[in-house]
C-alpha cells in the first residue's frame, strides 16, 4: 500500500475538499485549530477560490474553503515553499475573505469571523519553539483583545513536530504525524487506526484508488516541487557564494545579506523561466513569489530570443 503526498495542492485538496471530505475535515480542523475538542459537529465545504469583486483586485488562491456550523469560514492552505512575501499572502486572503462576505446593502452586523489554518512545510518563524501558533488582534502595550476580534491565524510549521510513531497521542498529534509522513508508510499505523476520519484519509490517499491520469498528474506536481526546492536551494548557495565574494570588497556581512538575497532571486528567475510553457503566469507568480510584471517581462525575453 502507497500513499500520495499530502502536502501537494493537488492531494491536499482531494483528502479535505472533496465531496466525501466532510467529516475528515470536521475531525482535522478540530485537532488542529480548536486543540483536539469535537467543537465543530457540522460545516459546509465551499468553492475555495474567490474572483475579485474590484476591478486590478487579485485573485484569491485557497486549498480548502468551508463554513462552520456557527457562521465562521476557516480557510486552509498547505504551502511546502518558502515564497517571497508569503506571509503577507496569508494575511490577504483572510483579509479578503473576511470583506467579501457581504452583498451589497448589507449591514456590518451580517460578518462573521474567519480562521486561516496555515500548513507548511518550511520553518514561518525561525527561533520559535511553537509548532502551533495563533495570531489575533491584542492591545499592543496590555495585551487584551480586541472587541470585535474577528480574524485568527493558525500556523502549523511541520518541521517543528518531531515525535515518533509510538509518542502519539492526542488527535491532534495523530493528524500532524499524516501530514508530514503519510507519503512514506506502507500501511496505516495501529495506533491511528481507532479514528475513522484517519482511516478515511489514507483510504483517499492510496494511490491503489487513483487513476493512472491522476499518478501522472501528481507525479508532474511532486517534480515540480521538488524541482523548484533546488532551484532555491541553489540560489541559496550562489548567493552566499556570492557574499562571500563581495564581502572581501565591501564588508563580509553586508556582502552576504546582498549575496544570498540576490542568488534567491535568481533561483526564483531560473524556476519560472523552466514553468513558462506550462502554466499561466497568476499560477508562476503564486508559486515562485515573483511579481506578474517580473513573469511577464520574462516571456517577452525569451519571445525576443
């Protein structure tokens, strides 16, 4: 028994989106936002993807959309690269999500509050300890919240989580443990086999119930990804080679900073010169962090050449 990798979009959203998805989404979302408690009993999987309502307003890109049985929407993305201004992204489809729930004439009083869970698979904050972290509105100097406080964020950095298969123990543990090493078992662990929700997420993640136009498609994603971690790794890599360089001429620590940020740079050129001709430049730009403007200046190069 093979299992495909949850934390590609394309896994990702098969496992918790689908129309079979329910209460594996009900019992993840409650491991991982509300501590293990059975807080939510009931939610509605919604279209993920919100068109701008204004004109030059940017596409909104999720993984998973629901409503929970209260009125709150939580919005689920899985991001496995360390993207420029990731974190911004994040703050802007709650931000969005939050604004456009509203039809025109309707009162303030009709918003209801939303929750990004953020997945991924890249240290967000280096130097901190947490593997979940939650972020909402505090008075800056007392600490108290905000009135109306309406908008979390949930991070759960998947590096951060080292236990072993048998230190498992809560729900939450047990669904963190899928995320990051389903894609390396052969079978489903005992002591994750009392939970039906898990159960049927390795069942829609064994890849003996995929297509073989659905392994190709996945295996084409996997690539993608992993193309693109080496690309940056390598930017990484010339770009402190690089500082070292410059710093003989300049300074050592001010040649490194310049150093590594332009070789990231230039590993994240390298990745979207090789996704040209195969997706469109909203989804290069989402992936690799570059500008629209940048992408599209690298198509009429290489049209020039």
């Amino acid at each position: 028994m093979r299992f495909i990798n949850p934390k590609t979009d394309y896994a990702f959203k098969k496992i918790f989106g689908s129309a079979q998805s329910k209460n594996i989404l009900i019992s993840f979302l409650n491991a991982l936002v509300y501590d293990g408690n059975p807080t939510i009993q009931d939610l509605e999987i919604i279209n993920p993807n919100l068109p701008p309502q204004l004109e030059g307003l940017k596409d909104t890109y999720l993984d998973v959309k629901a409503q929970l049985n209260d009125g709150t929407f939580v919005i689920v993305e899985m991001q496995v690269l360390n993207v420029q201004s990731f974190g911004k992204r994040v703050l802007f489809n709650a931000a969005k999500t939050y604004a456009f729930q509203l039809q025109r004439g309707q009162g303030y009083r009709y918003l209801k509050p939303v929750i990004a869970l953020t997945l991924t698979d890249f240290e967000m904050f280096p130097g901190q300890n947490q593997l979940i972290s939650r972020f909402v509105y505090r008075e800056k100097s007392e600490g108290w919240h905000y009135p109306e406080n309406e908008m979390e964020l949930v991070f759960v950095e998947l590096p951060k989580f080292t236990k072993e298969l048998n230190e498992l123990e809560t729900l939450t543990d047990k669904w963190i443990y899928f995320m990051k090493y389903a894609r390396s078992l052969t079978s489903i662990p005992e002591n994750m086999d009392d939970i039906a929700e898990l159960n049927q997420a390795f069942e829609i993640a064994n890849q003996a119930g995929l297509t073989l136009e659905e392994l190709e498609d996945l295996e084409r994603r996997e690539m993608f990804i992993y193309d693109q971690q080496g690309a940056i790794a390598l930017g990484l890599e010339q770009g402190l080679e690089q500082g070292r360089k410059q710093g003989i001429e300049q300074g050592i620590e001010q040649g490194i900073e310049q150093g590594i940020e332009q070789g990231i740079e230039q590993g994240k050129l390298d990745v979207a010169r090789n996704l040209l001709g195969q997706l469109n430049d909203e989804a290069i730009a989402q992936a690799t962090g570059l500008s629209l403007e940048a992408i599209a200046t690298l198509r009429q190069d290489i049209t020039h050449d």
